[in-house]
C-alpha cells in the first residue's frame, strides 16, 4: 500500500516521494500508522500521541477522497487503499486566518 507524508514528516524519516507498505493484517489507519512507525521510528510521537495513540490536533487522515480523520482507528480503509490503487493521505492542518 501507499502513504503519502507531508513534507516535514518525509524530511524527518529521510524519504522522497511516497512510502510503500507491505502489511499482512486487515488495513486500518491503526495498522497502517504502526507500520510506518515501526519501519521509522522517528515518526513515533508525531502522527499520535504516544500514550494515548490518539491522533495528533493538526495531522489528519484522507483517502479516497475521504476524510477518515474521525473514523475509529480500527475501521478498515477502502479497498483501493488496501490494493494501493489510492495513497492514504497524512495531511497537516492549518490553523489561523
């Protein structure tokens, strides 16, 4: 599958373009976001929250042209998410006028 990062997070885990990922369980964010901070752990802390895992005030989650930000963590993602068809998106907020 495919994970889009904005820039600072790509800067930060030393990656151009997208990310690919090999996942072998169900395709949720939760397993999506474990995977890609198990394969760079400098992402740990920066798309969650460390203790809680809950996600970060201005990061959110888009495919499909969804908005999956909200969704419960363990919700499975769209099937063209799974076969790497589309990229799940981790976008940056913006706050302020």
């Amino acid at each position: 599958m495919r994970v889009k990062l904005p820039t600072h997070l790509r800067r930060l885990a030393g990656v151009d373009g997208e990310v690919r990922l090999d996942i072998a369980e169900e395709i949720t964010t939760d397993t999506v976001l474990a995977a890609l901070e198990e394969r760079y752990p400098v992402l740990r802390g920066t798309i969650r929250d460390l203790a809680t895992g809950r996600r970060r005030a201005f990061v959110r989650y888009f495919a499909c042209e969804q908005d999956l930000s909200h969704d419960p963590p363990g919700t499975p993602l769209p099937s063209r998410v799974a076969d790497g068809s589309e990229p799940f998106l981790v976008v940056g907020s913006m706050a302020g006028g």
